[in-house]
C-alpha cells in the first residue's frame, strides 16, 4: 500500500481509503469482513462522513 504524509504532522494515510456512509445497509458479518479485509490490505483511511 502507499501512503502520503498529511502536510501538517506525521500521519502518514493509504492513498486508498474506504468511504463507509453507506456501509450500515449491510449485515455486521459483512460489515466486519469489510473493515478486516481494508486493515489487512494497509487501508488506515476511512471516511465516516454522514449523509
């Protein structure tokens, strides 16, 4: 995975994230496989904006 660091600090976030307004639709096994594969696979970007 490549990351980017932020311009203002140290954090450094996968340059794929995983958008997740739409992810309650899904079932919690589902929902955790998701969330278990994206950490696995180096994504530490998730975006919990809300519709």
């Amino acid at each position: 995975m490549d990351y980017r660091k932020l311009p203002h600090g140290e954090e450094e976030i996968s340059v794929i994230g995983l958008g997740t307004s739409s992810i309650g639709a899904a079932g919690d096994k589902e929902i955790e496989a998701v969330m278990t594969l994206a950490l696995e696979k180096g994504i530490n970007y998730f975006d919990q904006a809300l519709c």
